[in-house]
C-alpha cells in the first residue's frame, strides 16, 4: 500500500429517538424477544418518523462531529455519503448536506457499498487526499433502511435499523491514520441480498419484494463467516502485523452470532471487538461510525490505537481496513 497522508481526526453520530424493541415486534409480526435474541443479539432498533430521511440524519451527526471536536467544515473539499436509501434518486445527500453547511468548494456525491460504504468512503477519501487531489473531506455513513422493509416479514423487519455517523479524513503526513487495506467482490452473490429497482430480473431470475429489502440470510452468513476471517488475515500480513497488534476489531453489526462466528474463526476477542447491533439493529453502512462512537462512549477506544475496520454487505462486496484511530480523546 503507498504511504498514507490522511488522518481521521473526527467523529460525529445521529440516532433517531423512536425506539422499537423486540417486544414491539411482537405485535407486528410472528416473532419473540427470545427468538430474535438467539438469532441475531438485537434487542432493540431505531426507526425514523415518517418525515425524517436520510439526509436529517446526515446533518445531525455532522452537527454532532462539529460540536464535539470543535471543528469547522466549511473548508471540506468533498463529502462522501455512503448510503443506500438517499431522500431522492438525485439529487444527492451529499448535495443536500453541501447546501445545509455552505461548503463553497465542496465536490459531493453519494457512495452505494451496501453495508460496505462507510469503510468503502473511508478507503476512497484516503486515496484522494494522499494523492494530493484533496485536503478535508467528510465520510458519512448514513440510512433509513425502516423505510425500505416489509414489516411482514420476520426474517428482514427484525434486523435493520435507522442512523447516521459522520468522520471527518484531513491531510496529515506526520501522523497518517491509514496502515492496510483489501476489497473483494462475490457479484454472483448479489441475488443473495438486494433491493429491486428499474430492473426486476437479476441472473435470469425474477425479483421480489416490491423495492423493498430482500435477504437470504442464511446464505449472506455463510459468505461473511468464509469471507471476512481470511480477508483479516490479507490485512495484517500486508501490514506486517498480527491478530495481538490490533486494539479493537470493527466490524459491520450486521448480527451479533455473525460477529461472533468471524471473531471465533480470526482467533479475536469479543472483549476486543466493538459493535452497535444490540440496541441500533443492522443499520448497514452507519454501523461502524456508530460503534466507534460507542467505543468512545465507553471509554474503550483511545487515540493511537490500531483498529480493524471490516465491511461487507450487499454486492456481495467488503472492504477491509487497518487504521490507527487519530481522534483525540476528549
């Protein structure tokens, strides 16, 4: 990997308040907290109103990194939203958020990754900034997937979630935050998780689901657990590091047992890995910002420690991470 020049130096989240729990669910749908437990660890989620969107939430985390660290962003050069439930099919959320803020000199444009877009934005900010092209970017994370679900069906309603998290990437060639990284593909997978749009034939194969969220869970956990334990492995041996060096492993919540069964195979800790599934669900590319912010939270992850930031979803695509966390403690 060529030398990095771009430190995260940044960190803001946004949650909508409406919170819908396991035995909330139970009134909707032929399920049981203990049912849902078992099989994902979710205990609770947050799901939007009917007129918040994906770009309110956007706003409120960038809010939230600029409170919290006391910086500005009128002067980012581009902003990235990884999302995949945007307001509208255009303009952007990240056009949207460039007229909120008044960035003057800000390129804008949203990132489709599926559950992959947060470290995806991450991967793409750092090249562009290390290139030279760019100095401040803002990566956001951010999704209402509420809105694209069939709340009659148990195998999908019960897991996603809404929220946002934003970070802010900014040149620094004295303390670079970026150490590794690997992306792959599975394209074939894709009928495996998607939602239908122009198109309602995938590989000869009709469509389902009306544009809502259609998943074959078993089939997705089967790719993950395979998948993501050697990816981990690509990105220490690149950085010429091992499983001890790492402080914190994080990856895309998308269900707690998955995590675990990645954890298991890696020969990592759970009491070394941080997620947000259990009480914001599956919020697809929101989940890893929202985890380090969790982490921050609970006074786990410092700055200087060296992280493992994994996503994957939807594509069937992953992009994995190796970061040294440049945030500073507050």
């Amino acid at each position: 990997m060529s030398q990095s020049r771009a430190r995260i130096t940044a960190i803001g989240t946004y949650i909508p308040e409406r919170v819908l729990t396991n035995d909330d669910l139970e009134k909707m749908v032929d399920t049981n907290n203990e049912w849902i437990v078992q099989r994902s660890g979710i205990k609770e989620r947050r799901i939007t109103r009917e007129n918040e969107f994906t770009s309110d939430l956007c706003i409120k985390a960038v809010k939230n990194l600029m409170q919290n660290y006391d910086k500005t962003v009128d002067d980012v050069d581009l902003i990235i939203v990884a999302t995949t439930t945007s307001d509208f099919a255009f303009p952007s959320v990240a056009c949207q958020l460039q007229e909120v803020f008044k960035m003057k000199s800000a390129g804008a444009f949203d990132l489709n990754a599926a559950c992959a877009g947060f470290t995806y934005g991450l991967h793409v900010a750092n090249g562009l900034i290390s290139s030279g092209l760019h100095k401040k970017i803002l990566v956001i994370g951010g999704e209402t997937l509420s809105k694209a679900l069939d709340y009659t069906d148990r195998s999908t309603c019960i897991l996603f979630g809404d929220g946002a998290g934003a970070v802010l990437v900014e040149y620094d060639e004295e303390n670079p935050s970026f150490i590794s990284n690997v992306l792959g593909t599975n394209g074939k997978g894709g009928i495996h998780l998607y939602r239908s749009g122009f198109s309602k034939e995938m590989h000869g194969m009709k469509l389902i689901g009306d544009g809502n969220l259609v998943q074959n869970g078993r089939e997705v956990y089967k790719w993950a657990v395979r998948t993501i334990p050697n990816g981990i492995q690509s990105l220490l041996a690149k950085a010429n590091l091992r499983t001890e060096d790492i402080n914190w492993f994080v990856p895309h919540s998308a269900n707690l047992r998955m995590i675990e069964s990645i954890c298991e195979k890696s020969n990592i800790s759970m009491d070394h890995t941080l997620y947000s599934v259990e009480k914001m669900g599956n919020t697809s590319s929101a989940s890893i910002p929202l985890a380090l912010h969790l982490g921050i939270k609970e006074e786990k992850l410092h700055y200087g420690d060296t992280m493992v930031l994994f996503g994957f979803g939807g594509g069937l695509t992953y992009t994995g991470l190796i970061v040294k966390w440049g945030v500073p403690d507050r």
